[in-house]
C-alpha cells in the first residue's frame, strides 16, 4: 500500500518528529488545521519547556523476559534527543502531551528523584537487583548537564553499593567517569552506547540532536581505557535504512574496546507509527513504500508487534538475514563478548546511617 506524507510542507530541523499526533486519552486538545498563520507559529516553537514533577515512585519493577534486568528508572520523561523512532514516545501520552514534537521540547523533569532513592534503599526489605537507567528516555540528554540528577543517581549508587546499567547517546557520560570508575571496582555498573550507524548526515535526520557517531566511539574507547565494561547496542535496525551499516559499527565497537554487543529489530507500535510514516515519506520519498514493506515483513505483516520474545528481533526472511549479519560480524569484531554479572552482594541499606554516624 502506498503510503502517504503530512500534508505540512516546512521541515523542523533539529526535530525527529514533524507533527504532534492526537492524544488517544484526551477528549479535547490542541490540533493543526492548517499550515499557516498561527498553527505555523504554534509548531515552530523552538524552546524546550522543563516541567518538574514530584513523583511517590521512582523505581519501576521490570516484568518484561525481553530485558532481563530486575529494575528500570527514568529521571526524565520525554527526550530532547529527538530520536524518531523511539518507542517511549507512547509513554508520553499518559502524562496528556502528544508522542510527537511535545515529546522533544516539553521535558518531564522527577525533581525529588534521589529523596526516593534513597528512601528504597534505606528499607531492610529493599531486595538489590541491577536498576537499568535509560530503559525509556536518555538519562544523559541534554538537560542532564545543569540538573546532575544521574549523576547524582550514580553517587548513591555507589553509596549503598547498589548495581546500575546504563544506555545512552550522549558523551555527557564522560563527565562522570570518576564516579564510574569506582563503581567498576566493585563491579557495580555496566555500560551500553547506542550506535545506530557511521553515517552523518542519516543520524541528524534520524536522531537529530543526538552526539555525532564517531564520539559516541569515542565514548566506548575512553570507557575501555578506564576498565568500566561497555559494549555497544545497535538499536533499532531499520530494514533499507541502516541494516547494511551493522558491519561497520561493529568493526568500529570492536576496535574501541567494546566487550558486548546487542540489537534490536524497529517496531512501531502506538502513535509511533505515524510519527515515523510522516518521517520516512519526508526523507526518503524514492524507498518510503519499500522500507515500510520491509518492516512489516519483520512483524507478521505489521509495522507494531508487542509480541514478547519476538517484538524486538523480529521474525522472516529480513530478520533472519540481518540476524545473521549481526552474529557474523558479532563474532569477527567483539573479541571478548563476556557475559557481565553484576554484584548485588555487597548492597549496604544502612549506608546513610554510617555515613551520619561519621558526623
């Protein structure tokens, strides 16, 4: 089936998402009627919003086979990165904003994050488990810089000797290495850098406001020289679009000291798949209808899949082959691939008492 673009006509630099999709759970909301006048200006409204919340929880369990790591946290909600096809943009529309440009410039901030933190950790029921951060929106983007709640994350971490894993695309980690470094003494972190491809000009359509490739390689090699164990995560893979680039990022991975590498297979589930339509038609009008065919061949014939076990590796002929060219390239250029385990045995909930009792 032919697929077809927004009817806006001027392209958002700088943005993932060209459009704001309704919001399925609100009855009444703001929407674009026409592309000029003050619809235009409502849309080109450049500034990112920084809203605070007070949240009663922090830690989300993980139920989810396809993760396999016991918690998940998130101290931001919405992404400044801009990442088009990034499946927590569907979370967004619980908090009443639109998965598309709101996504990107109205930023959910959880103010008192590490006040809850704590309160977890201190408890003799707390059962240590590694807390993924990152598993929904970049714990590194951009407003990480001036707010230091990760890193503030990673000192508590480390206080309570509690285990963490991180995935981002920012170089911001880099800030943090001292911090790093101590909790890879104790075996108490693991790094993954998503690295989509090698090329330019694709990432800034793609993943617009997002580190460049080559530093986020950079990021790899310095975290390998300082010995805090990282690998690289090659998410998601889009069929005829940077499928033939698994190769190279994998050579590059490797040779920078990558111990690990993962993938995942694009889905569209939710108000991403419009929000990615719009994308693809806008940059890729000569391949739209074949990329889109690809990605449906991936997932029974549609471009969602919530299937667990299946929904992130895709099934076919396609999946098979770009599974094939991950192992094959896995196994020439990730030399060691060692299985992390992360140390929950030295977890100290009376950590702040000792710490006051210093005092």
């Amino acid at each position: 089936m032919e697929i077809m673009a927004n009817t806006v006509t001027d392209y958002f630099k700088g943005r993932g998402a060209q459009l704001n999709t309704p919001n399925r759970y609100l009855q009444n909301q703001y929407v674009q009627e026409h592309v000029e006048g003050l619809d235009e200006t409502f849309l080109q409204k450049e500034k990112t919003e920084i809203i605070y919340t007070f949240p009663k929880t922090i830690i989300n369990k993980v139920e989810s086979t396809d993760i396999g790591l016991g918690y998940s946290m998130n101290p931001y909600q919405g992404c400044e990165h801009g990442c088009v096809y990034c499946y927590a943009r569907n979370t967004y529309e619980y908090w009443g904003y639109s998965a598309g440009l709101d996504f990107e410039r109205k930023i959910i901030v959880k103010k008192n994050t590490i006040e809850v933190l704590e309160k977890n950790f201190s408890s003799k029921k707390w059962k240590p488990k590694p807390i993924m951060l990152s598993g929904n929106t970049d714990c590194y983007q951009p407003v990480e810089r001036d707010l230091q709640i990760t890193r503030n994350i990673l000192q508590t971490c480390l206080k309570y000797k509690h285990p963490v894993a991180i995935i981002t695309k920012n170089v911001l980690i880099k800030r943090d290495l001292d911090l790093l470094v101590q909790l890879a003494e104790h075996n108490l972190v693991h790094v993954m850098i998503s690295v989509t491809g090698t090329d330019e000009k694709m990432r800034m359509q793609l993943e617009p406001r997002t580190a460049s490739y080559s530093s986020r390689i950079g990021v790899i090699e310095t975290l390998a020289k300082y010995k805090i164990p990282c690998g690289v995560m090659v998410a998601p893979i889009i069929p005829g679009i940077n499928n033939h680039e698994i190769p190279k990022v994998l050579e590059l991975a490797g040779n920078a000291g990558a111990s690990s590498a993962g993938m995942t297979i694009v889905r569209l589930n939710g108000a991403v798949e419009p929000i990615f339509k719009d994308w693809l038609v806008k940059n890729f009008p000569d391949r739209a209808d074949k990329v889109w065919s690809q990605i449906s061949e991936c997932h029974g014939g549609k471009v969602n899949d919530s299937r667990l076990g299946v929904r992130m590796r895709g099934e076919g002929k396609i999946s098979e082959s770009i599974a094939q060219l991950f192992a094959l390239s896995k196994s020439k250029y990730i030399k060691s691939d060692e299985r992390f385990e992360f140390n929950c045995h030295d977890f100290n909930y009376k950590a702040n008492d000792i710490q006051l009792s210093l005092f």
